[in-house]
C-alpha cells in the first residue's frame, strides 16, 4: 500500500509542474488562436504523463532500457494527440472564420446565411442565434422604412392641408382689410372656423409627437366605461346630427377601467368622428362594450356603415398619416386620428384593431379592467 501511495504522490508532483507550465502557457498564448489553445492542451496532456511517469521511473530506478521503452511510447502519444489536437483546431478555426464572414454580411445591412457543413454545438447554436437577430435587423430595417416612408408623406400631407386654409385666410383677410367683403360677419365665421381646424391638426401633431417620444404622461383613476361612452357620444352628438348619422350605445354596462379619463375621451372621440364622417347621410354609428376574451379586458366597439375597408388598406389604418382613398383635402383630416387612438391605447397596454362587418367597419379598443 506504502509503494502505491508513494507512486501515485510521484506522479502527480511530476503531472503537476507539466500543468502549472502549460497553465502559464495558455494564460501567455489566451489572444491568440483556438487552434494554439487546443495544440499546448495536447502538449500538456502528453507531458503530463510523461513527466509522471518519468518521476515514477526514477523513483524506482528502472533500468535505462525500460525508461526509453516509457519514453518512447510516451513521444509517440504526443505526436500523435499533437496532430489530432491541430486536425481539430484547424476545423473549428475554419468553421469560425466562416461564421465570421457569414455575420458581417449582414451587419452590413444584408441577411444573414448560415455556413454550410458540419458545426460544434457551440457555433450551430451561435449560428441560431446570429440567424434569430438577423431576421430581428431585417425587421427593424423594413419598420424604419416603413415609418420614414409614413413621415415623408405625413408632412407631404400637411404642408397641402395647411397651404389651402392659410391661403383662404389671407384672401378673407385680405377682403375684410380692403373693404371688399360684402358680408364681413359671414367672413369672421369662416376664419375663425378655419382658426379652430388649424389648431386641431397643431394640437393632434403635438399629441402624436408626445406618443411617438414617449413623454405621454398617464394620470390614471378609476372611472366606468359606461361614463366614458356617454360622455364622448354627448359630445360627438352635434357632429352626427348635421351628417345626419344615428348614434347608438344603447346597454353599455357600467365597467371599472383604470384609464386617464381625458386620453381615453379623446380616443372615443376620434373613433366616432371617423365613423361620423364615414358613414353616409341616415347611416348609424353604434358603441358597444363587451367584455375581452381575457376575462381581465373589455373591449369598445365603434360600428360605422362606410361600406368597409378594402382588405389591402386593413393592415395601414392605423398608420400615421393614412387615409385611404379619399381626397387629401379638408375635412378629411392629416390622418391623424387613428394613429392617435393606437398610441394612446398602447400606452394603457391596451390594443387597437378593426375588422370589416356587414355593410362597414369596426374599430374595436381592448382595455384591462380595473383591479378589484
């Protein structure tokens, strides 16, 4: 038992200066190539063994013939694991390199393609990885085109919706300066009713740009739905009668929702608005409240009778800027309304959506409902 405690206390003195050398070796060598950290793991191992196995030699004084025998099978080993650990290192070098190129494709802006062949498990899951936030950069890419293509025309837009009531403004003034106008009351209303359409674009403009930079401050309490729907349709209730649209919320239950009561009226407001002014003459424009298909949610309907949307212009409603297929002149508005109802209602972790039905459209709002 002595002589074997003896043996195995040699071989590890010897076994461990081979690893305390190749330890500082791989400390010195940790910049360079995976190929050379794998070749000095090789050199290292074999050492190992052999420096053991010479200590242990020594200690029993074998004869100088059986220490070159051990010597010789040991040189052997190291050649052999030297070659295999390069073999090996080369691959995986390779395989990196490939990876490498592979990545900086589409950190220039184009898509990334994975290397074909074989990987370690290491690279194929980074390949995974790098495939996952290519397609994320390729995502991004397009939404960035998307809403700088969206900015482009929203100020197309409304450098052609402020041009016609500026200019129509200076004309009256112009009239009324010049004595020309031959019914200055009838004028003074037209310029104020211009002065109040000027200032609700400036005021949605102003809205968007707090959503879209995130400085919409909520001031949230907990009010009923029923309240909220009965205040916007008071409100939208003049604009309806001179279309000559029917308003109906008829059994609107008496929800708690915990919303900032001021953002969430103007949501409603837009809504109706758009659907009033969508809806031909005799149309009905209808609110309902249903509860979400999480029982946490409820849901706020506006139905219009425009005809519907066509199913290309669905998925753009609620872009900044958008309005369809009507003209691009007042009253249609710079387009900002509904895009106004999405960022507000997101901003209450909320959604937006619409959906065709039978003869016109639903704009529908998910809210969660208030805690109990």
């Amino acid at each position: 038992m002595r002589d074997i405690l003896l043996i195995a206390l040699f071989a590890f003195l010897g076994a461990a200066a081979a690893g305390l050398v190749g330890a500082i070796a791989l400390r010195l060598l940790r910049h360079r190539s995976v190929m050379v950290a794998l070749a000095v793991v090789a050199c290292v191992t074999v050492t190992a063994m052999l420096s053991g196995t010479l200590a242990v030699a020594w200690a029993m004084f074998l004869s100088p013939h059986d220490l070159t025998v051990v010597t010789v099978v040991c040189a052997m080993a190291a050649v052999i694991s030297l070659a295999t650990a390069l073999l090996l290192g080369r691959w995986v070098v390779a395989r990196s390199s490939a990876l490498t190129r592979a990545a900086r494709s589409f950190g220039e802006g184009g898509s990334f393609d994975a290397p074909e062949g074989a990987a370690t498990a290491e690279l194929a899951e980074l390949s995974r990885e790098l495939a996952a936030t290519s397609a994320k950069l390729s995502e991004s890419r397009e939404r960035e085109r998307a809403l700088e293509s969206s900015r482009r025309e929203l100020v197309a837009w409304i450098s052609h919706d402020l041009r016609t009531p500026l200019a129509g403004l200076r004309a009256m003034s112009e009239a009324l300066e010049d004595g020309m106008a031959q019914d200055p009351g009838r004028y003074h209303r037209q310029i104020r009713a211009e002065v109040e359409r000027l200032n609700s674009m400036v005021s949605d403009l102003f809205e968007l740009s707090r959503i879209h930079s995130g400085s919409l401050v909520l001031s949230r309490s907990r009010v009923s739905v029923y309240d909220l729907v009965d205040e916007a349709l008071t409100v939208a209730g003049p604009l309806a009668r001179e279309n000559g649209v029917r308003l109906v919320g008829d059994d609107i239950d008496a929800v708690p929702v915990e919303v900032d009561g001021k953002e969430i009226s103007r949501v409603l407001g837009n809504m109706l608005i758009n659907a009033i002014r969508s809806t031909p003459a005799d149309g009905t424009v209808a609110v309902t409240v249903r509860r979400g298909e999480a029982e946490d949610t409820v849901v706020l309907s506006v139905t219009d009778s425009c005809g519907g949307i066509a199913d290309d212009d669905l998925p753009h409603v609620f872009t900044t800027g958008w309005r369809g297929n009507h003209a691009r002149t007042p009253p249609s508005g710079a387009g900002l309304g509904l895009a106004i109802v999405r960022g507000i209602v997101e901003a209450h972790e909320g959604e937006a959506a619409v959906r065709n039905v039978a003869g016109g459209c639903s704009f529908e709002v998910t809210l969660p409902v208030a805690s109990r």
